[in-house]
C-alpha cells in the first residue's frame, strides 16, 4: 500500500469515519442525525480539487451541508493530501458495480 494511502487512512478514521462510516460509505455511527446524511465517499463523483477543498472549508463554505466542518485548521496540507488519496483508494465505479 501507498504510504500516503495509508496515512491518509489514519487521518480519515480518526476525523471523519465517524460521519462517513469506516468505510467511507456515509453510514457512520453519527450519520443519522444529519439531513441531508454524509456523502457516500466510495462513490462520489467528485475530483480530487474539490476533495481538497471540502475537507479544508467545510461544506458550508462550498454550498454543500452546513454539518461538514471546515478541516484546514485542523489538518495540514499533507495530512488533507493523504486523505486524499486515501479516498481515490475506496472509490468503487457505481456504474461497474451493477
């Protein structure tokens, strides 16, 4: 495994997999309580700028949900660049897999 695949695996277990689920599907133990519920990260459409730029404003920022919080406080750039790839590392092609 990548090294930044694996960084980034530690960084999104501790920050975000509690929204996002372990594995990145949005089913984490806290995602119920939020509408519209945590995107599906093995799935998302989304390219790796706008990753970027999620985790560092929050979604709010960027027009998505007020309940995904800004991380560029938090995280450093390398850290935000791992999780990164960590997420390209889970995307699953929703297409393929029907």
């Amino acid at each position: 495994m990548e090294t930044s695949v694996h960084r980034g695996g530690i960084v999104f277990q501790h920050y975000c997999a509690q929204c996002h689920g372990v594995k990145g599907d949005g089913k984490g133990r806290m995602a119920r309580l939020y509408d519209p519920r945590p995107a599906n990260l093995m799935e998302s459409d989304k390219n790796d700028d706008y990753k970027q730029l999620i985790i560092r404003l929050g979604g709010k920022a960027i027009g998505r949900s007020e309940f995904m919080p800004p991380w560029g406080a938090e995280l450093t750039d390398e850290q935000t660049a791992d999780v990164v790839a960590y997420l390209r590392s889970i995307h699953v092609d929703a297409h393929s897999a029907q």
